[in-house]
C-alpha cells in the first residue's frame, strides 16, 4: 500500500503542475477517463483504471476520485506540450509504482 499512496501522492502533484485555470464541471467518467488532449495522458488514465480496478474495493474509491479530479484538472492546461511531459513523468512514476501491483495491465 505504501506504493499506492506514492502513485496517488505523484496524482496530486501532477494535477496541481502547470494548473493554469480551474476544471469545467462535470465530465469524465467515474475514475476520471475522457480526452485531455495530449495522447499519452489518456493511455496513462486508461491503464490506471484498469489497475484501480483489480485494487481492493475500499482503495477503489479513493484511486478513483484522485484521478478523477486529476483528469479535470489536465483538461484545464491550454499547453498541451507541457501536458504531455508531465503525462510521461506520471507514466514513468506509474508503471514503477503500480506495475507490480497490477502485473497484469499492459504497461507499454
């Protein structure tokens, strides 16, 4: 769990990096997904969901939650080139973190 709570701790951070207006309401779906814009970013929700989803259920909600207001968040940067750096850095972060904790989602 402690990997975890690193993996959702870099969510923060990620969300909050280059934040240059607030989120629209709504959108998404529950544990985040939708089109940011920056290719790498969407893969990278897609994958945690996925690995979300094989987490105990009382983790599930929170994981979910997190990316979700992350997501809002990343559909709020106007600079999608700076998006996708930081995409790739939580990708990075996400693979080493929770790859051995979902062995069986694809970490490309």
């Amino acid at each position: 769990m402690k990997t975890f709570a690193i993996v959702m701790g870099a969510l923060f951070v990620f969300s909050a990096c280059g934040k240059k207006e607030e989120a629209a309401a709504g959108g998404g779906m529950a544990g985040g997904g939708g089109d940011t814009g920056a290719p790498t970013c969407d893969k990278y929700m897609k994958t945690m969901e996925a690995c979300f989803a094989k987490l105990p259920e009382a983790a599930q909600g929170p994981a979910k939650d997190a990316m979700k207001q992350t997501t809002e968040a990343w559909k709020a940067i106007t600079d999608k080139t700076a998006l996708e750096a930081a995409c790739k850095s939580a990708w990075d972060a996400g693979k080493q973190a929770m790859g051995a904790m979902c062995p069986d989602v694809k970490w490309e």
